[in-house]
C-alpha cells in the first residue's frame, strides 16, 4: 500500500496566486533549512554528542517525507483562512 505524502498551507481566495508563490519559495526554504541543520547537529563537537544526534534524528523523522529522494512531488492541499479579517 502506497504512503500518500501531503503538505497542508492556509490562503484565501483573494491572495491565492501571490500565496502560492509565497508557499513555494517557503517550502524550498524550510527544506534547505532542515538538511543543512541536519549536517550542522551531525557535525557538531559538543558535549553532549548523543544529544545532537538525537536532535538530528528527531529533525530527520519530522520532515521524512521532504527528504525522501525517492518521492519526486508532493501533493501540496491548502485550507481557506477561516478567522476574521482585520
């Protein structure tokens, strides 16, 4: 059975393209972010070595399916900002 991956973002109607293309660019930002702090708690000379693994495993787990070279693409689903306007 086949794992869906999917990332949730939330825009309005009015902002819709602007906001996707806000989306992209912070997704690719926060998937830069995650590798390179995974090499930086990999390579880190601490004291507490363990405890930067462990950091670095947790990391790993939480954005598993970003870092999957094997996924190409992912589904992106987006929700309708329910709260009130200012």
């Amino acid at each position: 059975m086949e794992t869906l991956r999917s990332i949730i973002a939330i825009f309005s109607d009015a902002t819709c393209e602007r906001t996707m293309v806000t989306l992209e660019e912070t997704l690719t930002v926060t998937h830069d972010w995650a590798v390179d702090r995974l090499h930086t708690l990999c390579d880190m000379k601490s004291d507490d070595v363990l405890e930067s693994v462990e950091n670095a495993h947790a990391l790993r787990m939480e954005f598993a399916e970003w870092l999957d070279p094997n996924v190409e693409d992912h589904e992106v689903y987006s929700l309708e900002y329910l709260g009130e306007d200012d």
